[in-house]
C-alpha cells in the first residue's frame, strides 16, 4: 500500500511554531544564565592568576559584597617592605553594594557620585612618577558624566596642570563642547596627556555612557628614555594628545593613593608650602565598580587586551 504524505495544516504549523516557541522561552533563561556564570568563573580564575604575578601591587576584586573594607589579593608580590594589607581599599563616604558585570557571582561598588571615594592607607608601593613603568586598570559602569570626574589619583591638584598632580586620571568631556573628542586626561608630573574617543587608527569607540561596562588601562613606560603614557578602553588603544606643561610638580607627593575622585590641594595654614594632608576630596564618579589592579611595570598591549577579554561580560 502507497500512502499519500500529508502536508501540515496551517494549524498544525501554528501549533508546532506554539511548542517550539515554549520549549524556546524554557530554556533561554538557563542558557543565558550559564553562559553569564561560564564568563564570571572564567574572569574570577583570571583574576586568581593576577594575583600571583610579582609585579601586581594592588587586586581589589570587590568580592566581597558588605562592610567598608576590599581586600587586596596581590600576594606574589614581595619587595621589601611590603604589607599586602596595608594596601587594602578603605571605603570612604556613603556607598552601597550592588550587582557587578554578570548576573551571577560578580558584586560591585556602587558609588554615590557625592561623597563615595576608595583610599589607601599606605603609599610607598605605589608612590609612582613620570620614570617610573606602571598599569593601572579599573572596571566600572559610569552612571553619571562630569567634567573633571575622577577614576584614580595620587595627587592635591590645585587645576588640569598645577598643585601636586603626581599621577591622576579624570574624565574631561563638556556638554558646552559638542565638538571635542576628548574624553579622558592623565596628569603625571608635568606631563598632561589627553585621550579622544577615537582609537590610533581613527576608529571611533563605543560611547562612553551609562549602558557599557567599560574596562580602561592606563599605562605609563619609559622607552628609550622618553616617557610614553596610553591608555586603552575595552584592550584597545586610544589616540593621545601631549602637552608638556612644565611648572607641574613633578616630585612625589605625600597624597594617598584614591579611587573614585580628585583629591584637590588645600594648604596648611601654619605652612603654605605644605599641602593638608587630606587634601579636599571632590569630583565624584557616579559610577558602578567591580575591578581594580595596579602593577609595578609596564603591562604589554597583548596583556591589557587579555584583561578585558578576560573580564568581557559579552565575550
């Protein structure tokens, strides 16, 4: 007997479409799901692996999820002298904890963008100046832009390029000033030297706004006697401008080490050579943050591009 095949019904199509579908929205959630746990223990290995590199100064992971203290988990390193704890993070002003790159596992910093800031207790190890190799490399979602809002710096700034400004990163981009490109500058020394949104192969990169987790380096090295300063968002570099501004403080500085603000000068009234200790921490970030790392050396282009692939939320 030959049997005739028998072509599906508008209504069976609809209706398998219907399972399919079903089984699809099931299974979606767990697949997304693993995928985002797959990615936070692959960076969290990474991360573990940071750690054992002699050159890592400083390892916040912001793991911990409460209280006021991040734990530096930089233990390979070992110069004289050297106290892994008293490079711990100290949280300053109001801040809450919150979710970090993926859904699962990952916790952030959440700062206030008023009074939250990050600062070390101890400086030697990271008392870094214009001769001196050294990355530094930080995670964060901004959830607010200001002009002068600051990522990192050991500084008392007094403005872009007086005071102490021994090293200090700060986000430069004006509403009054649609046409500028620039969007990130680095002070270390007298030398001031500001980034635009476009790479050195005149690619654009993605906005800097509130919707990105951003992952931004910036390294400082001596090359053949002459200081070279980048910095690179998401492992790609950007384009550079140099201004030698001279007449900046290039000596080190007694200024602690700070995440998350620009420490300005205010001098001592009994001394007006000499800067107040605290100074006066101010700009803000309003920002997510769930990674910090200093090194004591130049990182290569191969291995800061590793770190955000690394710690990519999409890769």
């Amino acid at each position: 007997m030959v049997y005739k095949k028998h072509p599906f019904t508008v209504i069976e199509l609809l209706v398998s479409i219907t399972i399919l579908a079903i089984l699809a929205s099931l299974l979606m959630p767990n697949l997304v799901e693993s995928r985002q746990r797959a990615r936070f223990v692959r960076w969290l290995h990474f991360n573990k692996q940071c750690s054992t590199d002699s050159s890592c100064v400083v390892n916040l992971n912001f793991q911990e999820g409460e209280g006021g203290l991040l734990k530096n988990s930089a233990q390979a390193y070992e110069a004289e002298g050297f106290n892994v704890s008293e490079y711990n993070g100290m949280i300053k002003g109001d801040y809450e904890w919150s979710q970090g790159r993926w859904t699962k596992g990952k916790r952030a910093l959440q700062l206030d963008g008023i009074s939250t800031y990050i600062e070390f207790p101890k400086t030697e190890h990271v008392n870094f100046a214009g001769e001196n190799d050294f990355t530094v490399i930080i995670s964060l979602k901004f959830d607010r832009l200001g002009k002068w809002d600051g990522l990192f710096g050991k500084c008392f700034m007094r403005n872009a390029v007086n005071g102490y400004p021994q090293y200090a990163m700060y986000y430069t981009a004006s509403d009054n000033n649609k046409n500028s490109t620039e969007i990130f500058q680095m002070n270390i020394g007298g030398v001031s030297v500001s980034f635009d949104s476009l790479t050195e192969n005149g690619d654009k990169i993605k906005p800097i706004d509130n919707t990105n987790w951003l992952q931004i380096a910036t390294r400082n090295k001596i090359v053949d006697g002459e200081q070279v300063v980048d910095v690179f968002v998401n492992g790609t570099k950007l384009k550079s401008t140099y201004k030698n501004t001279g007449g900046g403080q290039k000596e080190r500085d007694a200024a602690n080490l700070a995440i998350g603000c620009i420490r300005w000068l205010v001098l001592d009234n009994r001394d007006k050579n000499n800067p107040v200790p605290e100074g006066k921490p101010d700009n803000f970030l309003k920002a997510k943050m769930d990674e910090f790392l200093v090194y004591n050396r130049a990182l290569s282009d191969r291995e800061i591009n590793a770190h955000y692939l690394m710690g990519s939320e999409y890769l």
